[in-house]
C-alpha cells in the first residue's frame, strides 16, 4: 500500500460489502474491516428525542436523512481505523488501541423504527482496506439559493399543463416543504468530514430511482421472513422510502463533485431492476 493508512473504499450496496472483505482477502491477501452508515443511526431514545425537538420536519421523525445519524461516533471510529495500523510503527503502543469495536444497528426493532444492537463488532489491527458502505454517502448538499431554484423548478414542472392527467410520478420533494428540505440539506453539510476521507468510490446506482420502492419491500420481505414477522407494514415502507427520495432527488449528483477526494477513482455500476449490471462509468 502506497500509504500506512487503511485506504477507504465506498461500496453502494450492502450484498457488495459482504462479497468483498471474503473475495480480497483470499486473491489478494488483504485485511479488510467493513461498516456501514446505517449502523450509526441515532439510538431509538435519542432518535424520539430528534423528532420531538423539530415537530415540523417529518424527514427528521425516523432514522434516514442526514441528521439521523451518531455523527460523533461516526467521526471517531473512521478515526481510530485511519490510526489503527499505528502498531506497526517502531514504538509500541497498547493493544487496546491496535483494535476497535464497530456498532450493530437492528432495523427490526420498535417494529421496525429500529435501534442500535447490544453487539458489536470488533476490529482487530493492522488493516489494509476499510469499506464504508452507505446509501447517501458521497451525496453533497446544495447551496440555499440553488436549492430554491430546483424546488421552484419541480413546482414549475408539476403545475405544468402537459402533466395535467398524465401518469407522472410527483417529485417526492414537493412532498415537504422548501425549509425542511433546507434543514436536512444544512444537515448535510456535516457529513462532508466524513466524505473527505473515502480514497476511492464504488457506486451502485439503477436505471430508475423508482427501482428503490421495490428493492425496500423486498429487503423488509427478507428481513421479516428470517425474524419471525418483526418489521414494518408495506404501507409503512411506502412512508418510509418517502423521506428518503428527496436526498436522492437533490443530493446524489454530489459523488460526480470536481473536487471529491475519489476523483478519478470511482467506478459507477448501472443495474436494472433485476439488479444485473447493464453498463459501468469511471469518474
């Protein structure tokens, strides 16, 4: 490794995450510690406690959007990981700093509104590849005037008389309004330390955004089937998935950024429905 630092991969799905540590660590000899964003949600006490301080804002009433997440905690295991293969270095340091335990979030608890796992992962040093898996991660946040300005554009659109009786889906953004939208894009901001540290970028992103109501149902099928019914309801995932689509309405345009630090150095995976790759792009 060109450096003496964990390199920190983003993967865009979590099925992918769990392929990789087993594949580069058998062809490849690596050590590998994988995370997720999910895994940082908020506590269940602490999530009830965010919604009630903003009333006003549904996004902020469940885990999902930026703002819903342990962001401190966050900082500092991506932190001690970046520090972690400080045990090679000529002075010993103590072992409890050569490793490092990781958060469990348990999306079947409160049925369903989830909560963080009593386990925990650890990670033991040194490590060659840290991936850091996340559905948001790399979005970007927008500058006020220019969110006004796709907002007052989906209003435009939507009013338009050519969609007047059409099928057309309603932009999920004009679900909310303009100043929640601006409190979760302010949110947003604070994620960006996080971003500053990925090296390299794995996306994958469908050929239709609406591919993600299915793959959600079908994840909550899954996760229901295996632990006895405990989950939400399919209306509940349609609620859910709503205050989700706006950051990818708004924000996913973020990963494609001039200046991210994977520029040059991502690798963008189309899948259709089926989840079968139909094209790649380098960025």
């Amino acid at each position: 490794m060109p450096t003496d630092y964990p390199r920190t991969v983003h993967a865009g799905k979590s099925y992918l995450t769990g392929l990789l540590p087993a594949y580069l660590e058998k062809h490849y000899n690596l050590r590998l510690a994988a995370m997720s964003l999910d895994d940082f949600y908020l506590t269940h006490p602490d999530q009830v406690k965010l919604a009630q301080s903003d009333p006003d804002n549904p996004l902020l009433s469940g885990r999902g959007p930026a703002g819903t997440h342990d962001l401190p905690l966050l900082v500092e295991c991506l932190a001690k990981l970046k520090s972690i293969n400080d045990c090679r270095a000529k002075i010993p340091i103590p072992a409890k700093d050569q490793s490092l335990q990781l958060p469990i979030y348990d999306k079947s608890l409160f049925k369903g509104e989830g909560d963080r796992s009593k386990e925990l992962v650890e990670v033991q040093g040194p490590i060659d590849v840290v991936i850091f898996e996340g559905w948001m991660n790399g979005f970007g946040p927008l500058s006020d005037d220019k969110l006004e300005e796709r907002y007052a554009e989906a209003e435009r659109q939507w009013s338009s008389p050519s969609l007047k009786g059409a099928a057309a889906a309603k932009p999920t953004i004009l679900l909310y309004s303009s100043s929640t939208l601006h409190n979760i894009n302010q949110n947003l901001r604070k994620y960006e330390v996080l971003w500053d540290q990925i090296d390299c970028f794995v996306q994958i992103r469908p050929v239709d955004l609406s591919y993600v109501w299915t793959w959600r149902l079908q994840q909550e099928h899954n996760m229901k089937a295996k632990n006895g019914g405990n989950g939400m309801t399919d209306e509940q995932v349609r609620h859910f998935i709503n205050r989700y689509m706006p950051s990818y309405e708004l924000f996913q345009d973020g990963i494609d950024k001039e200046t991210s630090t994977w520029r040059g150095k991502g690798l963008r995976f189309i899948v259709n429905i089926e989840r079968e790759i139909v094209g790649t792009e380098s960025f």
